[in-house]
C-alpha cells in the first residue's frame, strides 16, 4: 500500500475510534492551553482531583428500563436545578425525550446545564443556539476543537503542538438534580444504552446516590464546568433571532420525540407528571444501601497533560486490585490491559485470588478497533491465570435486557468489578489504554458486603456457560472457546464464535494495526 493510501487508511480508522470509546472560574486561572506548563498541570491535576471518602445512599441500576426511568423521574421532579454531563447523546428517541425534558424543566425554572464532550455526536438541537438562548439553559462544550459561530463563538482552532489533545475525551457521565440526588455509571444518552434500539443493545450499569456523595459529584462537575477547556455559551451574543427560534424549538422537539417513540414503538413514558416520578424515586431510595464510599473523578486539567500518566481513577481502581485476599469478579466492555495491569492481576492469582473477568467478543462487540486490541493481548490475559469469558451475543439474558419490540444481539457497556465480596465499583472507566492514560473518568467505590452481592449477582448472570463462551489455551498453544447451547449442550469453537466472514476478515485487518495506546 502506499503512503496517501496508508496515511487516508489512518485517518479513517482514527475518526471512527473517536466515536467508539464549567461557567466562572472561582481559581486563578490555567495559563492558554497552547502554551501551558506541564508542571503547572501537574499541581493542577494533584489539587483539583474529587477524592472523597464519606457514608451515602447507594443503589445499582443494571436494567435500562429502571435507569432511563430513574432519569427521567430525576428531571420531571427537579425543582431547582439540574446538571447534566454525558460524552455522548444521541439523536434518537432517548436522546430527543430528555432534551424534551429537560427544556420544560427549564420552562418550569429550573436552572439547567448541560456539559457535553465537543468531539462526541450530540443530538441535534442540544448543540443548537436557539435552546441555550433559554435563560434558564447553558450549554458547555468540552476540549472544543473547532470555531464555531453565534453564541458560542470562541472556540479555538487547535495548533499543531495539540494533536494529542484532539484524542482526548470527557468520558465521564452524571446526573445531578437538585444536589440532592444524582446518577452516575457506564451510560450514556442513547437507546442502545436503554434496552430500546432497534439493531443493537447493551447491557450497562449505572448507579443511583443520594447524600454527601452528590456533594462530590457537584464538585467534579463544576471543575469540568469553570475549566478554561469547556467554552460556555455566551448570552450577551443571543440575537432575537435566537429568542424567536426557541418557541419553534419547543414545537419541533416535542414533534419529534412523539414521531420517534410511535416510529420506534418505544415501550417507555415519554415523559412523568410529577407525581409520578416522586412516587418513582421514592421506590428507587427506599432501596439504597447506606454504607461507606470513595467518590473518584480525574480533573479536566488531565486533557491537557502530555506525559504518559496514569489517571487518578485508574490508580484507585488498581489499588483495589493490589488488595484483594480472595475473588474478584469483572465486567469491562473493552479490556484492554497492559503490562502494568497484567502484572497486578497475574499477582492477584499467584496470592490464591480468583479472578473472573468479563468482555465482549467479536459477535457482541460494535467496535472493531477495541475488540482488535483486545485480541491481541489475548494470550498476555491468559498468561495471568485469570478466567477469561467473552459475551455470547445471543446470550438468553437478551430477553431481560433487551424492550425493543422485537429481540436484538446482545453487546455489553458495562463498567463493574466486586472485590472480596464487599468493595464494589461502579465507573465511566475502561479498563484500556485510553481511559488509563487519555480519557477523563469518574467512579465510586461502594464498601458493603449487601450491595456487593446485589452487584455480584448481576455480575455473575451472564458468566453461566449458556450466556458466554469461557476461553482456554489448549495444550498445544491454540486458544479455545467453551460454551453451551441453550439445551446445555457443550460447544467448542477453534476460532472467534458466531462471527460472519466479512466481520471477521475487517477484524484481522484492524489486528495488524500498532495503535494500542490510543484505544
């Protein structure tokens, strides 16, 4: 192949791996991102990490439809304020009904923001002028990379010195209401993530606190919120104009959430009289496990740093690796681990601990570039003594996980690890090059034998042989892959299951290519 096509190849490929993984600053300010001292990120990054330990109300949210809802009751019952961070909302049915929401809750005077990451897709009329000229909406771009124009002009173009920082995402994803109630996790705004796609579904995992812990996520969101990455929308420039286009805004958004949830047959309310969803929340609450925790978030200044530096979430979830005594069970959607990761784990197992992990295979997984990766350090995962399976996209637990109204495959998006039956941790975190060294992230660590085995069990559903394909290396080298058919019927397959000839040949192409360290 030659170079423009090699170079055209690349860029390709690294435009779909983009898509595949805060108002007045308080502080003095960080010096202009392009010529900013590394040193002076550094202290930044140490003093402004959100590291709080405390006692809050705790509840796990494995099922879309119990997640969506909890969402949607969150924004129906807010009476103050929301605040509302995502890497990615799509222009869907999910998408189009919380933004739906969200402005009537800004109708209704609640003060609303919205931080979104500026290189992921946001649906259509978040990112529009019109409905930041609510004066009860800001709108709050992350890391920008382009100029843009009207009233939120400003943004800068980036230099040649910061193509690294281009690769950067704020992959973090919270919900605040009222600072009184939050949601945090592996979600993002979109069907897939809800159980309501038509072609593609995910379980996931998210959480729902109440108590100090909020506190901390407000912290965390404000940092991102005043950081000089996030440019803010700017309400001296909103025109008449704008202000003019915000009740057709109105008009068009509810327009089309009621044609995208009659197209889409979607099962879930598409909105909650407020009643409702206190009665909603208050079932949710009266669940909570109130326990100890450790609220983890990497600091937006992390976009700006250049060293190869592990992240502060990262840290904090291999700490908790390096002390388990016993069993560690993992479910990581793409697991990518490098020496540093596959050396606490192969330690892990030399102390007598158990270490089941679970992720994707090339039938469950959308993303080729990440399960390449995982591919190739197959044989480094195994060499650890872990047990190793990969989700069986036909796993019989699509049937719990899956409203659409018609059965999908099944893919996994979740971030969740119970160590020793007590320590749980739900996050936004991959375990991947990219999270560890790229990305910003966020977390919280749960220390409760009740809500571990709440977790735990979730965990353990789809590590039954019928729901994944368990991967062994033979005796001769080969790697194997064992499952059961539904009728328990044993499997063996020699090569990746389930996985069409065109997919597949993509796949061997994507695994000749070096470029671990951004995925």
């Amino acid at each position: 192949m030659n170079l423009p096509s090699c170079l055209c190849l690349w860029g390709c490929l690294l435009t779909g791996l983009s898509s595949c993984h805060s108002t007045r600053r308080d502080a003095a300010p960080l010096p202009t991102v392009g010529f900013v001292s590394q040193e002076t990120i550094a202290h930044a990054c140490r003093e402004r990490t959100v590291h709080r330990r405390g006692t809050s109300g705790f509840e796990s949210l494995p099922d879309g439809k119990e997640s969506y809802l909890a969402r949607l009751a969150m924004v129906e019952a807010a009476q103050k304020s929301l605040d509302v961070q995502y890497f990615i909302w799509s222009d869907d049915v999910s998408g189009t009904v919380f933004a739906d929401r969200l402005l009537a809750a800004a109708d209704r005077g609640v003060r609303v923001r919205l931080l979104l990451d500026m290189t992921a897709g946001a649906q259509k009329e978040v990112r529009s002028a019109a409905l930041a000229a609510h004066p009860n909406i800001q709108v709050g771009f992350f890391n920008p990379m382009t100029a843009v124009k009207g009233i939120f002009a400003g943004n800068p173009i980036p230099l040649i010195g910061e193509i690294d920082r281009m690769q950067r995402r704020m992959h973090n994803k919270i919900m605040i209401a009222d600072n009184s109630i939050m949601i945090g996790g592996g979600r993002n705004l979109g069907d897939t993530y809800f159980g309501i796609h038509r072609k593609n579904n995910s379980r996931d995992l998210d959480y729902l606190a109440s108590g100090p812990v909020v506190k901390d996520a407000a912290k965390a969101y404000d940092l991102y919120w005043k950081s000089p990455l996030t440019h803010l929308d700017d309400q001296a420039k909103v025109t008449g104009r704008d202000r003019k286009k915000l009740q057709d805004l109105r008009d068009r958004v509810a327009k089309k959430k009621r044609k995208l949830a009659a197209d889409n047959r979607c099962p879930y309310p598409t909105a909650l009289p407020r009643g409702e969803a206190l009665r909603t929340l208050g079932q949710m609450t009266r669940r909570m496990i109130w326990t100890d925790y450790e609220f983890v978030a990497d600091p937006p200044e992390r976009s700006l740093k250049t060293a190869r530096e592990a992240s502060p979430v990262c840290n904090s979830m291999e700490d908790a690796l390096a002390m388990a005594k016993r069993d560690i069970v993992i479910h990581n959607a793409y697991f990518i681990p490098q020496h540093g990761l596959l050396n606490l784990l192969k330690e892990a197992v030399d102390r007598g601990v158990r270490v089941r992990i679970l992720t994707n295979s090339l039938s469950s997984m959308s993303g080729l570039a990440a399960m390449a990766g995982f591919a190739n350090r197959r044989q480094d995962i195994l060499n650890t003594g872990v047990e190793l399976y990969e989700l069986n996209g036909k796993a019989p637990s699509r049937w719990t996980y899956v409203h659409a109204d018609h059965l999908t495959r099944l893919s996994m998006h979740t971030k969740g690890m119970v160590v020793d039956d007590h320590l749980s941790f739900i996050s936004s975190f991959n375990m991947d090059p990219r999270s560890k060294f790229i990305n910003t992230e966020s977390g919280v660590f749960v220390d409760d034998a009740r809500f571990a085995a709440r977790l735990k069990r979730y965990l353990l559903e789809d590590l039954q042989p019928t729901h994944c394909w368990r991967v062994w290396r033979a005796s001769k080298g080969e790697i194997l892959w064992y499952g059961q058919r539904p009728d328990g019927e044993p499997r063996v397959y020699q090569m990746e299951p389930e996985t069409p000839l065109g997919r597949r040949l993509k796949y061997y192409l994507y695994r000749c290519l070096t470029w671990e360290d951004v995925l």
